[in-house]
C-alpha cells in the first residue's frame, strides 16, 4: 500500500537538510477565513515564512492522501473546493480509507506535523473550552492534542469566543507549558488582552529556542509549548463584545453544535464586523507565522 502521509518535495528537502521548517494548519483556510482572503492570507503566509529563511508545510488531506507541504493547486483546492470538511485527530484514519478530503484543525495538523517530524507550528487562535461547557462538554481536542505532543505552537492565545479561564486551567491541568511574547497578559485573539494574566513572559525568539532546548532535558517534549503572541493593532472591544453576544445567541437559537461552532461564531465575526475581524484575523495569523519562522531559525 501506498503510504498515507505525502510530503512535498521542498518539505522533504528541508526537513532532510535540518533546515527550519513551519507547520500551518488548513482549516483556517477552508473553515476560518471567507473567500477569496482565504487563499490570499494563505499564501502570505507561506511567504512570510520563507522569506524569514524557514519553509512552509500546509498540511491538508486530498482525496485520501495526508499532504505536508502542498503544491500551488493544492492550496487552491484547499480554500476553493465544497467538499473540504474539518478534520480532527479521530477523522484522519476515515478520511484516508474513504479517499475523503479535509482541512485539519490545530489538534490534527500538531500530530501529522510531529509524524513528519516538524515540531514548529504557527496558528491564529487556539481551540479550548466552550462556553457552557460545564454541559456541553465542548472542549476542542486542541487541548488534549497538544498535551501528546512534542510542539512549539504559536497562537495569538485561543480564541475569544471560548470561556477563557477554564481553557487556562485546563492547558494548566494538561501540562501545557505556556509562555507570553513579549507580555504577561494573555492574548484575547481579536484583543491583545484577555483579562487574563500568565506567569511567565519571554522577549526574543532565541529565549524561546533555549526553552524549546531546555524541554528535552527536563522531559516534557511529549507535551507542547505554547507561545501567545498578541496581535498589534486589536478589534474595538465594544464592538467586538457586541458581535460576540449576537453571535452566541444566533449559535444557540439555531442549534449550532459540536464542530460546527467555531466555523459559525468566526463568520458571524466576519459578516457582522463589516471586515475588521478579518483583518484582524488575518494579521494575527501572518504574526504568527514570522514568530514561527523566527523561532525555526534560532533553534539552528
Ligand atoms: N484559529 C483561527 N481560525 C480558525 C481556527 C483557529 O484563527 O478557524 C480553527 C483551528 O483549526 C482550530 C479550530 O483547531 O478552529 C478549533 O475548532 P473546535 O473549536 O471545533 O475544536
Ligand atoms: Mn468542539
């Protein structure tokens, strides 16, 4: 049989050469951003990372076949398709059985990229525990995801519209390591601030090398490390509560659940906020990326 994970030429490469390689997860693509931004950022991104001296792998599956690194058409097929669902961890063996297609969310992307040996992993927003919770039990497998894997994940924290204290306490519970760049308050995604204080704040991406260095020695490189990177320029925060409170109340009223909950609030965000989310969205996505390429590189 064919082997089920496909990495590109350059990913393979790169990767052969211990050259500094960045994983980039797709559902942001598919299910995150609108067309035709979606392939534009996508794009960027990879871009951004190359010219910060790292190469890029997008990590997708395409009828059956997990890809890391994709070719042009490929990134095209992903942000353009209908057919593209959200895969998690638990989907991945039923997509490549069934020659299925899918985005991967964080959890997914963390774990291809650690098969394929690539440890570097740039997102926007965090999944975590929902609001309501408590009876939902909707918290995103991106939590247990990276409390089994060995990643440095840049994010700009997790996403607002999550209860944010419970998925603190959980990543704490987890043994997710977390650290602030360049601050101690914990990034709120569209805002730069949370609310939300974290212990321990790092300033340069070779003081995150040194910590990436440090795990292996003190054993915890089964788990990740997260590093929460606050976008510039946030959303208007009346604003951004307002949109928040319509979108949770539409979600409820409509019977929005399970998987489909995040692409719903996030286009909620899109639509209602006349285009500042997206900007936003897209902003803290590229951050991440030079973050993640900046970190790549001093790890060398
Ligand atoms: N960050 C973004 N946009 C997104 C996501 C993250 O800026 O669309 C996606 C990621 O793929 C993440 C997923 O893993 O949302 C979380 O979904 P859920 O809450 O269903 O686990
Ligand atoms: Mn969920």
């Amino acid at each position: 049989m064919e082997k089920a994970i496909k990495l590109s030429a350059e990913v393979a490469n790169a990767l052969k050469a211990r050259k500094p390689v960045v994983a980039l997860e797709s559902t942001i693509i598919s299910h995150g951003l609108p067309r035709p931004s979606n392939l534009e950022v996508a794009r960027e991104c990879e871009r951004i990372i190359r010219d910060a001296g790292a190469v890029p792998a997008t990590i997708a599956l395409l009828d059956g076949k997990i890809l890391v690194g994709l070719e042009r058409s490929e990134l095209e097929a992903i942000a353009n398709r209908d057919d593209i669902s959200k895969a998690s961890i638990r989907d991945l063996p039923i997509i490549v059985a069934q020659g299925k297609s899918a985005a991967t969310t964080v959890a997914a992307t963390a774990h291809i990229a650690a098969l394929a040996g690539i440890h570097i992993f740039a997102t926007g927003g965090l999944g975590g525990v929902h609001r309501g919770a408590n009876e939902s039990f909707d918290e995103s497998a991106d939590l247990t995801a990276l409390a089994n894997v060995d990643m440095t994940m840049i994010c700009a924290g997790v996403k607002s519209i999550l209860d944010v204290p419970a998925t603190l306490e959980r990543l704490e519970t987890l043994a997710i390591s977390l650290v602030g760049y360049k601050t101690t308050a914990f990034p709120g995604f569209y805002l730069t601030d949370s609310g939300y204080t974290i212990e321990h704040r790092v300033d340069s991406p070779e003081e995150i090398a040194a910590i990436i260095k440090a795990r292996a020695e003190v054993g915890t490189l089964s788990k990740a490390l997260v590093v929460a990177n606050p976008v510039v320029k946030e959303m208007n925060k009346a604003l951004h509560d307002e949109i928040l409170k319509s979108g949770l109340e539409k979600a409820d009223k409509q019977g929005v659940v399970g998987k489909a909950v995040t692409p719903f609030l996030l286009e909620h965000f899109h639509t209602t906020s006349k285009g500042e989310s997206l900007a936003i969205n897209s902003e803290i996505i590229k951050a991440n990326c030079l973050l993640g390429a900046q970190i790549a590189v001093a790890l060398q």
